[in-house]
C-alpha cells in the first residue's frame, strides 16, 4: 500500500495527515531502526516501510509486531510480521479504575476496610492498611465487575424485550417503569465502560459523553501492545520471543546494572593540583568589602540585555524602595517615574535600567566610529 501524502514532512503544503493516525496505527517494530540506505559512501537512511494497522487488526492481533531484518544485498530491509496471539506475561499489577468510583457502594468499601487495625510502627501500619485495601478492592472487583460484559449485554437485551412490550402495548404504566429501570442499569453500565476503557486506552481528548467504545477498544490494544516487549536479543545475537527468555534477560540485565562495581572518575582526564593550606582559607575569605556599580556599567556599555532582563532588575529596585527588608507591603505615594527624576526636581535620581543601557551602548557605538582615545564619563547609580 502506498500513501502519496505523508504525515510529518515539510513538502505537503496543500494536504496533510492530522486526523489520519485516528485510523491506522504503526504496528510496534523490533530490530533494526531504519529500512533503507542508499548504499553509497556519503549514506543516507530513513524508514520508508512501514506495517500499517486499523483498529479491527488491533482488536484480533493485539498482540502482534514487526520485526526489521537485516537488508542484505538490497537496499530494503524485510519486514517479518507475528502475531503471538494468547501470550500470557504473568500477574498484571494492581491498578486503580475511576469506574469503581461510580458505584455506590465503593467509598464505604474503602472506609471499612481502612479501620482495620493492625500492630506496629506508623510505616507498619500504612503498609499493611495499604496491602489490605488493595486485597479488598481486588476480591470486590472480581466479583461485582468481572461479570461486566455479560451484564452489560444482558441489560441490553432486557431494555429491548422492554421496550418492544411498551410498543405493543404503550399505555401500560408497569411496563413504562420497567422500561425505566433497565435505562438506567445500562446508562450506568455505559458509564462503567466508557470509563474504563478512556483509562486503559489514554484517550483525554474526547468530551465526556462520547461512548464509542469500539474507538476505546482499539486505542487499548495499541498502546498495551506499543508498551509490551515481544523480542530480544541475546547475548549470541540471536532473537527471542519466549516470554522466559525475555523475563530472564530483564533480570540478568537490571542485576549486572545494580552489581557492577564502577566510578564516575574518567582515568584519561590530566589530574589537576589541588589547593592546600593557607591557599583553601584564601578561597573563603570575601574578594570584595563593598559592591560597585562598574561592573555593571561595562556591561551594559558592551551588550544590549533584554527588556526582561531590565524590567527584572528595576522591578527588584522598586520592591526594595516599596516592601523594603522587612517583606510586608507599604503604601507608595511616589511612583517609580517621580522616584527616576534627579534630586534638583524632587526625585531620588535613581537612572532608568533601560535607558542607561540604550545610552550606555550609544557610547560605545560613538567612540567606535568616531575613534575617540580618552572614554566617556561612565553613567553610574547615585
């Protein structure tokens, strides 16, 4: 199958692919990262071939990949393709469904099973509460949410044998309340799957409401199959798919990782001298008794800093003025435009940040292109 339009390429002006990925989805691949070179000495490689999926695949092969092989004497590489359906990985971990908390009977579930006490420390307690609750949670999901499906069908069935009793006979007010109660049961059992499978599928970008659950279905499979590993390579070189094999490569390859003994010195960095003595106390005694402007003054003579950089600064010299050391807010009854003024005009002959640096750097500017020897008098904060 060949696509003539392409998804994250800069070419396609006129159309694009932004709702195409809703569609189909690029099945999860193993080995190699690209599928063709040119085979030149200047070489160039992308991943032109790729096994494309909707979600009715999903659904059937949810377990299914991709493996890139080695090209050979082509400059494509083959794609073998396995299904793996029924693979089992072991225990799931526990994990906390939103759909719970529309039942009724959830919260006093959880509030019961917290009450009970146990003996030991504070940590103790949170454990064993923890692991309590959880075994709680568990027994009462398999019991009240395992049957989800059949009830859902089930309540299904029973609003359509009530509503075709209501159509032959619509006055009767037994079956117009019966017919209202099996709405609700399969609204609510909507609700419950809605949830569950929005959480399993992490699809946030549909408004609530909106049940496709065939949608949800799909996204599921997708990113339980995007996120499981399938293959690996061993130390021969040669590919695995047995879960064992792949559960025992996991765990050689985190206990050589925890094990190993290393250093974060490099040995082929030149050693430098290091102080000793009177030179470390030297280090610790202050460089300045007092803070000079000057600094500054050169700086802002040689680079143009950014307004926010400056708007920064004398929104700092405006705090000190109107908080001061203290931290708690006081009245102002100059502004900051009065406080900028010189002292002949009743200011404080504070300088503006951003026009000391404009007038600053215009100084530079004039004694570069007119070659003045002997500098300007250096603008300063008084």
């Amino acid at each position: 199958m060949r696509f003539d339009i392409v998804m994250k390429s800069r070419e396609a002006k006129e159309l694009t692919l932004e709702g195409y990925p809703n569609l189909i989805n690029d099945l999860q691949a193993t080995g190699l990262n690209f599928s063709w070179s040119n085979n030149q000495t200047t070489r160039v490689q992308c991943k032109l071939d790729r096994i494309l999926v909707n979600s009715k695949w999903l659904l059937h092969h949810a377990d299914s990949f991709v493996q890139y092989l080695s090209p050979g004497l082509s400059d494509h590489s083959p794609l073998k393709v396995s299904l793996h359906n029924g693979v089992s990985f072991g225990k799931k971990p526990f994990k906390y469904f939103k759909m719970w908390e529309f039942h009724p009977h959830f919260d006093d579930l959880v509030k019961q099973a917290w009450q009970t006490d146990f003996i030991g420390s504070p940590l103790f307690k949170l454990v064993k509460k923890l692991q309590h609750t959880k075994r709680i949670i568990k027994n009462w999901d398999f019991s009240v949410f395992r049957p989800f499906y059949s009830s859902l069908a089930r309540c299904k069935s029973d609003l359509d044998t009530a509503q075709k009793d209501l159509t032959a006979d619509p006055l009767n007010a037994q079956l117009q309340a019966h017919e209202r109660g099996c709405k609700v049961n399969y609204l609510n059992l909507l609700r419950y799957e809605e949830s569950f499978h929005r959480q399993k599928s992490r699809q946030t970008w549909l408004s609530e409401g909106d049940r496709n659950s065939h949608y949800f279905h799909a996204m599921t499979k997708a990113r339980i199959a995007r996120n499981s590993i399938r293959l690996v390579q061993k130390q021969d070189s040669q590919y695995s798919s047995d879960p064992q094999d792949i559960i025992n490569h996991g765990v050689d390859f985190f206990s050589s990782l925890l094990n190993r003994e290393g250093s974060s010195s490099v040995p082929s960095l030149p050693a430098t001298r290091k102080l000793s003595g009177p030179d470390q106390e030297a280090l610790c005694t202050p460089a300045f008794d007092s803070v000079r402007w000057d600094f500054l003054t050169e700086a802002m003579k040689a680079f143009a800093l950014p307004k926010k950089t400056l708007r920064q600064i004398e929104r700092e010299i405006r705090n000190f003025l109107w908080v001061g050391v203290d931290g708690k807010q006081k009245m102002h009854a100059v502004n900051w435009n009065t406080i900028c003024t010189p002292l002949l005009e009743g200011g404080l002959g504070m300088r503006r940040i951003t026009t000391w640096n404009e007038a600053s750097i215009g100084a530079r500017f004039w004694e570069g292109t007119n070659l003045v020897a002997s500098p300007l008098p250096r603008p300063g904060i008084t």
